[in-house]
C-alpha cells in the first residue's frame, strides 16, 4: 500500500501529466480547425469549377455544329 501511496503523491507532483492533456488538447483543436478550413475550400472550389463548366458549357452550346447550314 505504501508503494501506491508513493507513486500517487508522485503522480501529483509532477506536471507531465498535465501538459499531456494541454498538448492532446491542442492538437484536437488544430485538427478540428484544418478539417474545417480543408471542408471549406473543397466546397468552395467545386462551386467555382462547377461555375466554370456551365459557362463552357453555355459557350459550346451557342457554337453552331458542323454541317446545320447556319
């Protein structure tokens, strides 16, 4: 018993344990704050290539095909 003792006191002194959870923490919120950043620019970028498509598409539909007569 006097051993757990021991090694619980210890426990309460040092601070590894402490900055562990800090640095788990932070790390949690650097992670949570790219995968946003991340999900954004992906939904922004396909809006602009989606953008740019239908307007290729609107400029290859005014093109008259090969052989109408017009």
């Amino acid at each position: 018993m006097k051993t757990f003792k021991t090694l619980l006191s210890k426990f309460r002194r040092e601070e590894d344990g402490a900055a562990l959870v800090e640095y788990g923490v932070a790390l949690l919120v650097v992670i949570l704050v790219g995968t946003t950043a991340l999900v954004t620019l992906a939904n922004n970028t396909g809006t602009l290539f989606q953008g740019a498509a239908d307007a290729s598409d609107e400029v290859v539909g005014a093109i008259p095909a090969e052989g109408d007569g017009t």
